[in-house]
C-alpha cells in the first residue's frame, strides 16, 4: 500500500470518529463540492445520492466556469457519508469541501 493511501485511510478514520462525535446519527449531512461546470461528473456525482431524498443547491461561479454543489441528506452514519466521500473522490476533477 502506498504512503498516500495510508495517509487517506487516516484522514477518513479521523473523519468518521469526528462526525460520530459532532451529530446524532441518523441525520442530515450536507455535502459540498466543487465541479467544472462542463464537467460530465456533476451528474455522475448527483447519481451518487439517486437512492435517497436528497436536497441539492447548485451555484455557479462568477466566471461560471465552476459549479458549486451542496447536497443536504439523511445520512444513517458517518461511516456512509464516508463512503459517498470515497466514491466522490474516484471522479475527475471533483473538489470536496
């Protein structure tokens, strides 16, 4: 395994023990990201949250040549707010907030 996956597997662990800490699980989450608005990944990414009641919020940048994407969710724990993090992150070009 290489350094730089160690070092996300970390991150993702600290993350998922601060969420578990922050909120009540189930609960809303609400994601952000940042996509190139020509980008054939903001669907791909929206198809992410297909299987749930999700509320999304897409804003363009002044020169529109970024979107940004907000998603409020019920999320059943960190661990699958991990998950959407992972998936999300295999997609081009897709910024996380």
């Amino acid at each position: 395994m290489s350094q730089k996956n160690t070092k996300s597997e970390e991150f993702y662990l600290r993350f998922s023990e601060q969420l578990a800490k922050s909120q009540i699980w189930p609960g809303i989450y609400m994601f952000k990201f940042v996509v190139k608005s020509e980008s054939h990944h903001l669907g791909k990414l929206k198809k992410l949250f297909d299987n749930e009641e999700a509320e999304f919020s897409e804003k363009l940048s002044s020169k529109n040549k970024f979107t940004s994407l907000t998603i409020k969710v019920r999320m059943n724990s960190p661990a699958a707010v991990v998950s959407v993090y992972k998936k999300a992150s295999a997609l081009e070009g897709i910024m996380a907030l």
